[in-house]
C-alpha cells in the first residue's frame, strides 16, 4: 500500500514556492510575511504547505504580528500542524524582533519627561497579557538609578504595596520615582483605582522626601503620563 510523508519539506515543494530559496535570489524584502513564519516552520503537512499553514496561523490573527507575538505556545500549538518546537521558533523569532525595534531608540540615562521614561519601560511593559507594575528610581540630577519590577497580575489589575515601592526606592536612596504599569485592555485612560493609588503614593513620597514625579500607563499603542495629563 503506498503511503505519504506526514510532512512535507521545503525542498520538496514547487520552485516558485520554496520561500528559502526567493529569499537567497530576491532577498529578504521580497519575502511576505506568510513566507518568513513558514522559514521558520520548516514544514507543513500531506494537506498543505508550510506556507499555507502560515497564512492560517496569520489569517486568526487578523494578519496582525502584534497579535501572532502575543501568542503563548499553548495557543500555537492548537494549530494543526504547529508543535511545541514549531510554536518557540515562531515566538523567539518575533521576540528577537521587537527587541531590534528597541535598539533603535536610544535609551536615555536622564529622565527628562515622560518620553524618555517610556523608552525605557517600554520593552518591559508593550505585548503583556497580564498586567505588571514598574518603578524607575531617579537620582537628584533625574539620572536613571534602577528600574525594578514590583508586582505581576492578572488581566484586570497588579497590586502596588506602598511599603515595597518606598522601601526600595530608600533602599537606592532614590531622590524621586516614576511609577508605571500596563493595560493589555490597550485602553490608556486610568481606572478610579490608578488614579486613588497615584494620588496615596504622591501623598507619602512627600513625606519621606521621594517625590513621585510621573505615573505612566502603557499600551501596545502609546501611553498617557500623569504628569503631562496634570493628575498628579
């Protein structure tokens, strides 16, 4: 009885479909995105092509790559065809990536506004399912002391203790604080509690001289600053 492979290799694909190979002759730029996930892919199956199975993976994701790199393993490795090894290459892949995009913004080591505070946070807080909050520690001059992860929640909220937050900024003997945390919501506008919280945190730097110069929500899009907004 004749039997079939249950994969298919690149190389046993037709030539005009062999993305490696338009990528050696055309270069990378020619390649679509489909294209570069089936690279990493490798192979498909009896049914349909790494390429193929590219473009259903994208086509989930609303062809979104923002979308596809929040993915977990588990998610990709729902897909017909994407196994553990397959799902870690596609996200280490897309990882790598938004990490080249943060090089290319020069982090400052002066915090001069919420900008260059958010050029800092950003790779920590952009692509989060769940919500975590940050504290940068802030020398007399507004040099950066340290940036420290104070607590990870779930997908509505993280808890900011005070105590945790002031402790550690005595502890670097930090002059002034910028608080900030995520919204996976992408909605940038603070809730009651950010703003009751802010507002506590503002109250009790003032005592122990550690001002709280800015609190940041971040999005995948942007964030606001409350600061800029004049919440604080």
């Amino acid at each position: 009885m004749e039997t079939y492979e249950n994969n298919l290799s690149i190389k046993a694909w037709a030539e005009e479909d062999r993305p490696r190979e338009k990528l050696s002759t055309q270069g990378r730029r020619s390649l679509s995105d489909a294209e570069l996930i089936a690279i990493l892919i490798g192979s498909g199956s009896r049914n349909e092509t790494a390429v193929e199975l590219s473009k259903r993976i994208l086509h989930h994701y609303d062809n979104d790559l923002n979308r596809l790199g929040k993915a977990s393993i588990a998610e990709l490795s729902k897909f017909k065809g994407i196994g553990e090894a397959k799902a870690i290459s596609i996200i280490a892949a897309l990882e790598l990536g938004r990490r080249r995009g943060e090089t290319e913004t020069k982090v400052p080591d002066k915090i001069d506004g919420s900008r260059s505070a958010y050029n800092i946070l950003r790779r920590h807080l952009v692509d989060l399912p769940h919500e975590e909050f940050w504290l940068l520690l802030l020398s007399r001059s507004n040099k950066l002391i340290a940036k420290e992860l104070i607590s990870k929640g779930g997908l509505s909220g993280t808890i900011a203790d005070p105590k945790i937050i002031f402790h550690i900024a005595l502890q670097h003997q930090a002059s002034s604080v910028i608080l900030a945390h995520n919204h996976p919501s992408n909605n940038k506008k603070p809730s009651q509690e950010d703003i009751f919280l802010t507002k506590k945190l503002h109250s009790a730097g003032l005592i122990l001289d550690i001002k709280v110069v800015d609190h940041l929500i971040i999005t995948d899009d942007g964030y606001l600053s409350f600061a800029d907004e004049g919440l604080l």
